[in-house]
C-alpha cells in the first residue's frame, strides 16, 4: 500500500485552524519532501475561535461548522496535507473511550513517522491540553498489540508540541527549530485561507521571523545558511541517534 | 589546515576519569566516523577521585596525578581522542580569568562541531557544575569577534551534558539517547584503563545497557535496529533542523 | 442594570468554608470599597469537611448540608457578599458539561472584574484543583461568543489562588499581598460563623499575621505603612499595566 | 481483628505486573518483618502489557487475562502477600466514582500503614498516573468521617511513588532508597513468575543493583553496612520525626 | 533634594545597549509620568556585543568603547534618563565587593522605587545573569542599616526583569505586560541610536508588537483599550496591593 | 575520643542567630536525646541583622558584633549546643579556598551525623544561600580521601535545609516535620537570648504552632499522637532505609 512505501505524519488540531498557524511550515516542508501528512481537527472551533462570523448576525453553529470546514479543507490543500474532521464540539472539547479508540484506529492507519499536536498546558484553552492528551493516549494505544489483535501496531514515532499563543504562559519550551524559510510562501498562503480570524495573520507571520532569527541565532552568526522563518516546537520523548553534531 | 578540513568535538571533563564513564561510547562513535575528537582534563581528580590510591599508604599528590594522568592517556588512546590536562586541582575546582580563556583559547583552535561536558547540578560533586559552566562560558567567549580580534570565531555548536552519577538528584534529563552498540567494546576497554576505579566498571556498563533498553523503546519495540548500549545526553540548546523524523 | 454600573467579582469555593478561611479578607475589603462580591459554593463539604458533625452521632447527610449551608449564609452575611450553593457533593466533587455550563453562566451574569479560587493542585485535597479548573474554564467559555451567542460576553478578568493548608506542599506561590488589615475584624467574626472546624480559627489568624508582616517585609520596614493582617494570592495570568512602581 | 493488631501496607498496581518488578522488594521486606501487605491490581495489563501472549495467535482477551490472573497470584504468593483483582481494563484504564469507593473501601478495610503505588507523570504510559491519582484521592475518601459515617476512617498513612520504566522522563526523583539486599533472592523469584515478560527480568535486576550502589554512596563509602540492592520511592507527603539521622 | 522629592527608578544594563531593547518603553513611559530614571551600564559590551565594528578592521578595544558609549548616552537622552557607565570589563563581565558596594551606593543616592534589570538564567550569556544577581545583592546591601550606618537606607523596591533575547530558553515567564503604546516612538528612535547591532532593530520591534498583542489579549477582547506596543517583565517579589483589580 | 562514641550533629549559620529560629528545636531535642551538636556561626550578621542596635546610635562594628556573639553564645548555651564564630563578615558573606578548608576541618572533626543549613535559594537573602553552598562544597571535600590523607573521612550524613523567612519565594518545601512539642520551651528561652530582633519572637512562634498542626494533619487526625510545635526541613539526599511505615 502507498501509506507504507512513503514516510507520512500526523498533525492533531483542536480546533480546525490550529494547524495552520502552529504547523503550516513543518507541513509544507515535509509535503515537499515526499511525505504524506494527514491533519485530524477534533472540532471546528466553532464556539471558540470563530468571534468574527458570530458578530455577523443570524449566525447558526451550522453555518459556522460549514465555514471553518472550507477553510480548514483549502489551507490543508495548499499545504498539501489530507484532512479529515471528528466535529467533537469546542468549549469545551470532551472526549470518551470512543473518540479515543477512533482517534488510535487514524494512528494504525496513517502509522505515522512523527506527530505534531498541541502543547500539554494552556491555561487561556482548556481544549488544547485536552487534544494533546488525547493525541499521546491514541499514540500508546496503538502501540499496543491488544488492541484489535492481528493488526500491524505503531512503532514509536516522536510527538512534537507546537508553538501555543502565549508560549510562556504555557511552560513550553522549544528544543527543536525548523527551518521553514523555504516553505514561508506556502505557509502564508494557508494563513490567508482562514478568512475568520485575520487579526492573527501578522501575529503569526512576526512569530515565524522571530523563530527564524533564533535558528539564525542557534547555528551561530558564522555559518552560511540562511534562515528567515522558523518554527519552534517541544518534543515530549527522547531522541535516538547516531550523531551529536 | 586539518583541523578545518575534518569534523571536530570537544570534551570537557572535570577529573581525568569522567569522560570515560560519561561519553566514552560518543568519543570513540564520533571518532569512527572520522571525527576529531579533543578532551580537556581540568584536573586529575587527585583528591576527590583517587581514594583507591590514597589508600595505598605512603602516596603523594605528585603519584596520584601522574597515575591518573597515564590512565587517562590509556583511555583517550583507545577511543581514539587526543587529550590535554588543565591540572587546575580538584575538591575544589576552581576557575579564574586566566583558565576561562585557556579554556576559550582551546575552542577556538579546535572549532569543535559539539561539545561534550557535565550536568549544570550535582549535589554530590560541586567540580562538575563548575565545569559545565566553565565550558558553557568559554563557548560564549569563543564566539564573541571582540576576543583576541581578528581569530576566527566559533559558530553555535550544540552543548551535551553527560549522565551524572544519581541522574535524578541532579535533575538532568536525558533528551538524546545516543546508540553506542557498535563501539561498546572498544568504552569498555577504555574503561578498563581506569584501574583505579574498578568498583565503577560494572555499574556503568550497566547504565548502558539500560540506556540501550530504553533507546530502543523509544524507536518502537517493532523497529528492526537493534540497540544493546546506549549513552543519555541532555541538550542546552534548541535543535535546528529540517526533518522531524 | 445594577450589575453592569459596579464592579464586581466572583469567588468560587469547592466546600461551603473554604471561601471565609482563604478569601474573607479581600471580600471584605472590596466590597467595603463598592464591589459586589458573589460567592458560589460547589458543595457543602458535607463528606470531607464535617467531622465535627458526624461525630455527633445521628447525623444525616441532610442535617450536615443544612448546618453548614446555615455557617456559610451568615458568612457571607458578615463580610457583605452575595452567595450561591450548587450542592454537586463532595469526596469526590466531580463536574459534568452542565455544571460547567451552569458556573459559565454564572460568570455571564456577574461580568466579574476578578475571580477568586483555589490552587491548582493540592495533594491532600482533590476536590480544590478540580474546583481551580472548573472555574478557569467556565471563564474560558464565558469568553466565547458562540456560547449562547447574542450574550454580553466576558471580558479577561483576572484570576487568583488563594491559599491551600500547606502552602508548599501544593507548590503554591503567593504573588500578590493583599493588606487586609482594616477588615480583619470582619473576617474574624465571618470565621467566627464556622461554628464546624473551631480548630482551625486561630490556625487562619495566624496565616494572616504571617502574611501580613510578610507583607510588611516586601514593602519595606523604612515604610510607613502599618500592616498586620494579610492574604496571599497567586496570580495565573500576567497583570496589564502602565505603572512598574 | 487480625488487621488492627498488626501493621498493614496497601500497593496499587495500574496493571498486574507493576507490583513485582517496582515493589516486590518492599512488600517481601516488610512482609518478613510482620507486615500483612495487601495488593489491588485495577488491571490485567491485558491489551497494554501483553505482547508475547498476544503474538502466540489464537488468543482471546479471557485467556490473556486467565494467564496474568495465574501470574500475578503466582508472584504475590512468593512475595507472601494477599492480592485483589479489579479487573477495570486497561489501554485505557478509567475510573468512575464506583470504582474510586471500591478502592476507598480496601483502604477502610486493610487500615494500611503506608501505601504504594505509581508516579504521578508517565508520557509513556497514561494507565499509570491515572493509577497513582486513583490512590490518593481513595486515600482522601477513606479518611473523610461523612464517606460511609460510622465507619473507621483511616489516618495519614504515606504514599510512595515506585519507579516508572524511565524515570528522568516521569519526572520522578527518589528520595527514599530502600535496601532490599536481603530479600532479594524472592523478588527475583517473583520476577521470574512473569513468564510473559521475560525481557524485563534483567533489566530490573540491573534497575535493583544501581538503586543499591546508590543507596550505599548515600551512606558514605565508608560505612559497614553492605547494601547490593535497592528500590528507589519518591514520597508524596512530608515525614513526621523526631528523629533527623 | 530634588531625589527625594520625586519618583525615581534604577535599571542595571549589563551592556550598553541592553536597556535600550529590553526597557526602552518603561523608561520612556514613566519618565513621561515625571520619574527621574537612572541607568547603570555595568559594560560596554565591547568585546562580545560589537561584532560591527569589530568587522570594520584596525579597531581597538578603546575606540569599540568609545562608540558603545556615545550610543548609550544618546539613547538614554532620547528616553529622558540620566546614564553612567561602571567599565567593568564584558565576556566576562566580573564583580567583585567593590563593584558591589560601587553599585549599592547608587541604589542609596538613588532610592529607587523599582527596578529594571536582567533575567536570572540565560544559556546564551553569562553576563547577564551576573548583572541580576549582583543588583539584587546591592540591593539587600543597600538595605542593611549596618552598611555605611547613618546613611538612608533603601526600602524594598519591586524588581523586574527584562525580556532576555530567547525567552523560553532563560526559564524566564511574564507576570507583568507593560502597555507602551504612548512611547513606541520614543523607543524606537532610542533604538536607531544603535547603529551598531541594526539587525536587532526589527526584531525588537516584532518583540513590541507580539507582547502588545498578548496585553490586549490578558485584559480581553471585548476591553476599548488599544493597545499596540508591549514590554514584558518577570517580577521578583510578591506585589503589596489592596486592590485585586 | 568522646566525640566519636557519641552521637553529632552540625548546624551552619549564615548569621549568628539564624540557628536559633530556623533550627533551636532540632537542636534542643538532639541534646536531649544524647546527641553533641555543634554550630558554625559564619559571621554575626552585623551589618545586615542587626537594625535594631545600628539604630541606637554611636554603635561600631565592633560593639554590634560582641553583643551579638553574646546573644548566640547565650542561646546555644539554653539549648545546650557547643557554638563557634567564623567571623568572616556579612552582607556580603564571602568565601575563598581557606574558608572552605576550615568549614571542612569542623566535619572532619565533629564527625557529624546530619548536618542542619539553609536554603539552597533566598532572593531576600544573598548570604544564606552562600552558607547552604559552602556546607554542602565542604562536606564534599571531608569525604575526599586526597584531602589531608591520612585523616578520618566523614561519611554520608543526611542534610537538611532550615525555613526561610519567607518559604514560598524560596523554592523552599519541607519533606520533613520535625516534632519539636517536647522542646519547645527551651527553643522560645533561646529565642528570647535575641535581645536585638525581638520582632520576630512571635512570628516564629506561629511558625512553630503552624508545622505543628500541619505535622500532626500529616499523621492523621486519628492519631493519638499530640503535637503542638514543629519545624520543617527540606533534605538535599534521599534517605536510605529498611522502613517505610
């Protein structure tokens, strides 16, 4: 089967525009270097994150369920990501043994080279924290050979917490900085799909120089690669390797 | 000149012993991979880390560190390390001015790819922070243009702390798990030099061998690589990279 | 509406005590200053927090929510506060959806200017913490316009724990001091009201002798300020202000 | 009764197998010194820990189950304590207040005088804080006079946290070592009932020797007391003394 | 004197230009509110902060200080502060007790009532942290009725420190978010006074704009206050209010 | 000698009446129990701690520094302690190599069985922390055999930090409560000795009334057990043992 001739990744959003200001970059970067990345939005943020419709008047979580779905589908097009909806609900999110096991049964589908989700702590969103648990509990899930007996497990692919808004407040702490410099436009351009929330377009674009300053920053002034955007996540495993440099 | 045209690494290691124990599988990996790798001794450890000797009778400073010193000679030898000792004296190591820069002089004519040194807390051994952070602040040093101008500076090369003795009290925490199978014979032969510690031998080659269990859990039980030693490292600095896999 | 011409705030206390031993002094104090101050009990504490009582002998649980829902309505009484009781039980307090929804609610209809709650962890107690994020995610949700859209909606008041039993052990940190010494007496006399835990009265007036020469400490001893009795709080969000003095 | 007259220890095990390799040593120690200890597995490890029994084919949850049922009984016989089976599930383990009041009444019951059970974090394994958690608020229940009023209410017995399979990664750090040297020879007994885990039996004997090694530095080298091996606990409540050597 | 009769802050630079992107807008905005700001430059940051113009050529370490200096004083008129410069050497900056005593001196003639300085960690440079801990300690110093007794003591000003250029990798956590929107204009031009570290002039400004954000996004969407250009402050020491607001 | 037939105990002062506060009831009830305890004053707090004789008037150095030798000789004296004076000033406390030796000297004379010191943090305090460091660095350096071969090493002896002023801001959380009820009058004779910060007899009054009731909480309110007066420590090593009850 294709998904295992071809290294592939899981991106776990909250809510459905999560992905694209967190892990737009890591996407795009991997889409274009052969991976098959598939994004799973537990909801659409509906109630949470969609303020500009709700102001328009005679708005009904229906239409605004309908809207976020588009944007969400044509900026995963953009990065060239498969995407696919669980609609749990927002504000709050919740999640039962059922969601988790259908959340385990993507993992032994997609049987992903890496992860990315949310950070572990939140406290301006409870739903964040709640998916990144989620995410970890599906990964161990799937790795275990008794659950649905005679199905290939997981292996142990590494989980990335991406950059929350306020990341102090949040306790994360990137230890690792991806060069997405050439992938920015690509990025930005799934940016400009979400149509509801542009207030955050410049937000996240200063995001992506300051990490790509700090990368900059981290390689030394002296070297000769050039880094202009970055994005910062937070691995929650060790790494295992062969090479320190 | 031929440090230019090949790879390096640095070592730091407080006593003459310590880099053996902590990083002898990383030195003698790197180095089979073509690697010059350069260790500093800030002191042979001759009070603090020479207790089967002073027990000897009759012993003098000058014979323990000329005992140490050829041990250590050994080891670096096996592994395939060049080696230099500051002599700074030991319980307690302490570093002026001048040692900061010879220690900063020694990054600058080794330009090293990484480094290698303690964790930032021990509360069993005090020479071992004072050491990580002596080598954190001549990295710092090493890089800035106003030191000895004119010099080539050094980049940002990535800063591992070795595993202390009772990791837990130390709050190191392992983010590197380094699979050092296919050179253990040649640390535990390194090892071996280190007659003077022989209650030692046993217990590290244990810890790794529980680093290797644990690096191969964190590839996946289903993964085919197979790991028998391993080493932990903890990272200061954020990762720059452009593959999460 | 009178709700909207005053400031207010919103205390949320997981037993029907917890508020007069922790909080009493800055109800008093702001309320004393114009606010109105509303209280929302989750539970009596009828389980975990009545010993006295059910050593009486011939208790029921009926009995023991009747007499500490009693102590805390004149508690409230004394220290000018308005007070609410939710009786969703105790040992465990556990909180569904509509509980959530219900405090939601709650913040909705008092637009507090400040929130008052518990630590964020406390191991001797599992009922506060739940109580902490019961409370800061009803904020959360009482944030979102698509929460009963077409509501006034909350604005982002600040939040802050006041103090567990065993301050260290729930790794509680007070940053904030609030000097309560010009309404100590009606604190005591609301402590008064907790005819229940006698033990505790002097336990809670020397905590606000402590804080308050703590306070007295961070102003300065050169001050003139007198202080004598305070309350200590941590805040779980950065203050917003123009003022560094 | 029996249990009043004699000293009593309660563990909690997230799965059937975590008592031996994380708490045989404790429970044959005290065992031998008169204690009657009581052990609650909440799970078979059935789906999560099963791997080998899994990978025979033609196996069913039952005879999985049936066969960690035989072990478990198998090693706490060795160890010489009494055990219970509550047969939650597990990969996911989940508790409701049923089951927290079924456990809340083992400790009504046992009266333990200190109890055991796993760390509060485990990125890798999410049954295990679930298990820990589970315990400290039964803890709490069992102590409260309104939870089944009439009954004895338990003390203030402390909890220990045994080691998880990683450590530095839980965020666990021992402040308890407990020589275990001379009972040793039983808890490998024990172990070696877990026929379906064998690739762990070494890797606890080495986890058992370096607990023992660092046991003796924490000693003083110099001291008589031989100690070979050791179990690592970290405390969860402050110890009550008269006595700090 | 006209000190004492005035509000007055002290900020400790461990570099010449460190206050300037770090403070520049608290500088500005409480010197508009007609406090007498003073400014210590513990260095010129000539050796590790001047990479331009050691790039220049045929530079000396005198002419490197001599440019740093104009910088900073230019800087401090254009903010409104009174500046001097204590020459104590950078990479590394050292202080011994009559740097100390140097500088609890200013904190007497001063009387402060807050204080601007580093964070106390940042990996990526040792000076300042040393600039942190040696404020505080002229601080406790300045307090002591037994130093220079007859002198004024100080009282107990809070101290807060300043974005370090890496946020999360210093361990450093917002508590305050200071609204300098009415001074942006004055900073930045305080800024452009740096001709020497230009590539730092963007990314400062990015700094303003994302804490600016995150201000307005702590006191709430629904909130009219515009907010557009932040600083962000850890404080050291509980806050002394009587008003939660 | 009767020092080594007998049972020792070391406590390190910062300042010459921080032992009676902080440590007075470990003191009193180890000399109860038969125990030799000795304390190090490192200097008399003469500049910092002394307030109240600075402001007499006509006061030097020298006349603070005998009144306070005579208050901490006094109070060692009702609590039965042998005491020593460092004299090496405070405020700041400094400590070179020969310091360290001395310090070192006094464990390898006294022989100690634990060790009593302060915190390792206390931003209100810059020297006790310096104290807490030069204890543990010389401990160290009394178990090295290289230090003065031939001399009696000292073993492991547990160490414990004594409460901070103000234990939050200090990282500072007790593991262990000490019941000092049995003592407590002798510890408050002592106290009294403090001629010059009589402030402070009853704030740490309460602190004492406050440990007590958290110690006697910690056991359980079943107990039989009375307990009036406590003190917390933190212990920097874990302890070893055969007992978890």
């Amino acid at each position: 089967m294709a998904i295992i001739s071809q290294k592939t990744a899981l991106v776990v959003s909250a809510h459905s525009a999560d992905f694209v200001w967190r892990a737009g970059g890591a996407i795009a970067l991997h889409v274009e270097r052969g991976y098959q990345v598939h994004i799973v939005c537990l909801s659409y943020g509906e109630r949470g994150e969609s303020a500009k419709l709700w102001r328009k008047g005679s708005m009904t979580e229906e239409i605004v369920k309908a809207s976020r779905h588009a944007e969400a589908e044509a900026a995963a097009n953009v990065l060239g990501a498969s995407i696919e909806f669980f609609d749990m609900g927002d504000y709050p999110l919740r999640a039962d043994k059922e969601d988790l096991f259908r959340l385990a049964d993507v993992f032994r589908r997609v049987q992903p080279h890496f992860i990315l989700t949310h950070s572990l702590a939140d406290p301006y969103n409870y739903d964040h924290p709640l998916a990144a648990n989620l995410t970890q509990e599906a990964r161990i899930i799937a790795q275990a050979e008794g659950y649905r007996p005679g199905e290939t497990i997981i292996g142990a692919p590494p989980v990335y917490c991406f950059e929350p808004h306020q990341p102090e407040q949040c306790g994360w702490k990137p230890d690792v900085l991806l060069d997405i410099t050439s992938v920015w436009e690509k990025k930005y351009a799934a940016i400009q799909c979400m149509a509801g929330q542009e207030h955050l377009w410049e937000y996240y674009t200063r995001v992506a120089l300051q990490r790509g300053v700090q990368a900059k920053r981290n390689i030394g002034i002296a070297s000769n690669q050039i880094i202009i955007h970055g994005e910062g996540y937070q691995s929650l495993f060790p790494r295992v390797t062969e090479d320190l440099s």
